[in-house]
C-alpha cells in the first residue's frame, strides 16, 4: 500500500444510539461464523470468530491468491502449461479425495488448473498450480505462508496448498509436518483472505461465479463438473435479495462442513463465513449462511454519515483554482438499530498528491482515488481492528496553474 500522510482532522460527532452491532448470543449452529462488509472491513456478526479450526478445501482461496499475484508479476500468464506427475495425478484420480481426473504426463493450463480448484475444488489441481512458476511443493508452501503474513492473517497454520492432512498427500507429503497436519485459520483470518482475494482479484469472481464448468481432461475429452456452491442464483439455498457469486466450499473429517460466501446486498458486498457447520448434513453450512443473510436483512441497517464541508472542501496548492472537492462515493455503516452515536473522522492523503507542507497539489483528476477517510468508534469493530476505511475521490478536475496563477495562489 502507498505510504500515506495524515493531515490532522479529527472531528467528534454526535447522533443518537445504536445497539452492538456485533450479536453477543450464538445464533449459527457451527463452530465459528463470521459476516463482514468486504469494502470497509467493518464486522457485522460474530461467533467464536477467533477460535482457530481446520479449513480443509477453504484453503485453495490462498493458493488462488498467491498465483495470482505470480500472474501479475508476469512470473506465468494465464496460458502457463503445468505438466501433470505421477504424485498429482494419484491424488487427482483419487475417489477418496475432490478428483477431477488428471493424467499423468499432460499438460494443462493455469486457467484450466483454476477454474478446477475454485469450482469442483479439484485437490489434484491445486497441487499442480503450486508448480505453475517451478517451484517445489515445500518451496510454495513458503510462498502460502509468506502471504498470509502479508495479508495480515494472525492465527493460522499452513501445510499444503490443498487443505488435506500432510499424510493424504501420499508422496508428495512434506517431511517436517506430520501426517495428521493441517490447514487451519480463524474465521476472522478467513474473512481477512476473502476480503483480500475480492478486493485484490476480482476477475475470480467471474470464475466462483460459474454454476457448471467444463475441463478439456484428455485431449477431445472434455469432463462438465457442478460448482460445490449451493447459493448462486437459481440454486437450492438462494436468498431473495441477495446475488451470490462466490466463493469456496471446504469439507474434511476435522473441519466439517466449512463455506465461505460473497455476495452483493443493497449495493455492498458481503463476505460470511461459517467454520464446522454442525450436524451430519453438509447443507447445512449454506442453511446456516442463508440464516446470516436473513439476520442482515430484518437487523442491519445502513446508516449514511454525512461529512462536514471541512472535510469536503480541500485547499490546493499551484492549481488554477485554490480549493477541491473531495469525497467518497458514499460513508455507510452497518448498525442493528438505532444511530450511531460517536465516532471520529480522520482524512489521509497519498504522499504523492502532496507538496513539502503537507497539501494537496495540482494537478488532480476527477475520479481520482487521493487518499482515504478513516471512520472510528469503540462501537463498531472491523476485521484488523483499525478504522473503517473509505476512497477519497476528487471530484473535480483542477489544472496546474500558469506562473501567475501559481504565485498568487
């Protein structure tokens, strides 16, 4: 992220009550649920979200990020061909494992590899994705890790880039873990991935989104496998309201029924998650995902801040007009009744948009993201814990100005 600069604005408002807007009683019958708004971080429900558990097959979220970020440093493309051994392809014909049939000695694209991961949460073609820039499986596994610090993840345990215990691996296992290790994260560290993946990668999206996809297997074979994900739009477990497009089921003996889902509620995108749904029925993390949307739907309520022209109105230097208007697209926080009562605003600018003295310079762009505004309140609670963030925009165009203007402006 851009260093940012801090300009030193903070301005105390007072608006009526609001209730918690975290619930204090169990209401999801699983081990641990969580429910964040994916723009600001702002948690709006909460359930033993920092008990760390096994994630199972919620794990290919972090391999899909880390490739990713591999395609955007230009380390491999999209087309990259990953030739398949003889270890992935006996975990990939499986039948005990997610198998989508892999054969030995072909050769199949990151896209492809992706496409199987995230939508039949194919374990053999995550495997072969840790391979897609050269590297070993230990050696991605680094990688996995290293990402997860980065994305600032607190508690959490990473073995393979799967989510099966290291032994399942078979030949492939990794020597310094034991058989009976595992992936496991917080829900909070997961919603923090999830966030990160749709804020970061959206274009995924496009691929969670599919109700069905189709992988070339064997040359002139193709296999058309169903998303695992039972709340897309037309599916068993839609919430009217509410257009799901993601993202990642996960199912093992320790870590359950596991699901993780994004989706787009009056306008904003919301992330759940829900760690070992309880019970024998696998649906029921998707019942138990349905009962968060339908909690946001009777108990939040979007609650518009309005900000104070101090805030709206920015000074700016050597531009042919000596203020700007700056502001988000839009200042909401979720609350379950009531106003919100106290908060602070503070106002941060990107360093590159300021001169030495600390104000905003010419030339600015409409549309342009100039910095960002902090939203605190010991009543609201957000996934890192800090403030709830928001994209300043500059909505006016402001030109450099001529010798003249700039010397007397």
């Amino acid at each position: 992220m851009k260093k940012i600069l801090a300009l030193l604005l903070m301005i105390p408002l007072l608006l009526g009550i609001i209730t918690p807007p975290v619930h204090a009683k169990p209401l999801i019958d699983a081990s641990a649920a969580v429910m964040v708004d994916a723009s600001t971080g702002q948690v709006i429900y909460e359930q033993n979200a920092h008990k760390k558990l096994p994630i199972a097959s919620i794990s290919k979220l972090l391999t899909a990020v880390v490739i990713m970020d591999e395609v955007h440093s230009k380390q491999i493309t999209g087309d990259t061909k990953v030739k398949v051994d003889s270890g992935i392809a006996a975990i990939s014909n499986d039948p005990q494992y997610s198998v989508i049939g892999l054969q030995e000695g072909n050769a199949y694209t990151v896209r492809e590899l992706l496409n199987a991961s995230l939508v039949k949460s194919a374990d053999g073609a995550a495997l072969a994705l840790a391979a897609a820039a050269g590297d070993s499986l230990d050696e991605f596994n680094m990688k996995l890790q290293q990402k997860a610090q980065e994305i600032g993840l607190k508690d959490y345990t990473i073995v393979n880039p799967v989510g099966l215990t290291n032994g399942d691996l078979k030949t492939l296992s990794i020597k310094q873990y034991s058989d009976q290790a595992e992936n496991a994260m917080t829900a909070t560290d997961v919603a923090i991935l999830a966030r990160y993946l749709v804020n970061h990668y959206p274009q995924l999206l496009q691929v969670t989104a599919q109700k069905q996809a189709s992988f070339m297997i064997t040359k002139g074979k193709a296999k058309t496998e169903k998303n695992l994900n039972e709340m897309l739009p037309g599916s068993k477990y839609t919430v009217p309201g509410v257009t799901i497009d993601g993202l990642k089921t996960g199912t093992s003996d320790t870590a359950g029924a596991c699901f993780v889902s994004t989706g787009n509620y009056r306008g904003h995108r919301i992330i759940t998650v829900v760690l070992h749904a309880n019970g024998k029925n696998k649906d029921n993390r998707f019942i138990q995902t349905q009962r968060l949307y339908r909690m946001l739907k009777q108990d939040g309520h979007l609650q518009t801040i309005t900000l104070p022209k101090d805030i709206r109105q920015q000074a700016v230097a050597n531009g042919q007009t000596r203020q700007a208007t700056i502001s988000p697209q839009a200042v909401t926080v979720w609350n379950t009744g009531g106003q919100l009562h106290k908060y602070t605003l503070a106002v941060k600018m990107k360093e590159k948009y300021l001169n030495k003295t600390g104000q905003l310079e010419a030339p600015l762009h409409r549309n342009e993201t100039v910095g960002e505004l902090d939203l605190s309140s010991s009543q609201l609670k957000t996934l890192d814990g800090g403030p709830l963030t928001y994209k300043l925009l500059s909505t006016d165009n402001v030109v450099r100005g001529n010798f003249w203007q700039r010397l007397w402006h």
